[in-house]
C-alpha cells in the first residue's frame, strides 16, 4: 500500500494516510474529520550509498556546532560568574 501526503482543505492539518488505491475516497483528515482533502505530490528519496555519506556528514557538522555552542556558552558563564 502506498503512502500518501495530504493537506485538509477545511482545517490545514498536513498528514500523511496509508492507503489502498481502492480505498483513496475514504481517507479523512484526522484532526476534523473531514474528506475534503487535496493530495499531494510526494517526493521520493532514494537510499543509496551517497546519500547516506551526506547526511551522516551533514548530522557530525550540525553535532560539532551544538558542542562547539556549548563550549562557547559554558565559558561565558563561568567568566560571567568568576568575578562575583
């Protein structure tokens, strides 16, 4: 079964919905209920060998900086708090 993106015409609410392609009338949105729907064009993400390499490197750049943030912030505090 396919997985299908939806945005509720009514309340908003974004959602994605399970669904049989015999059973696409029936999905209604999950916060009001309503089948007012309007389907949204998903994009794939294909996993390959590539892809898996950039986002390990793109999670040790976004680590790094939050150490490095927290380095920075522990400093500044205790310089602050030194003096008193």
């Amino acid at each position: 079964m396919p997985i299908y993106e939806y945005v509720c015409r009514g309340c908003r609410h974004h959602f994605e919905a399970l669904v049989r392609l015999s059973d696409t009338d029936t999905v209604a949105c999950p916060s009001c209920h309503s089948r007012d729907l309007e389907k949204l064009i998903s994009m794939f993400a294909p996993n390959s060998e590539g892809t898996q390499k950039k986002a390990l490197s793109s999670i040790q750049r976004a680590n790094a900086k939050v150490t490095l943030d927290k380095a920075v912030a522990e400093r500044d505090y205790d310089k602050a708090h030194r003096d008193e």
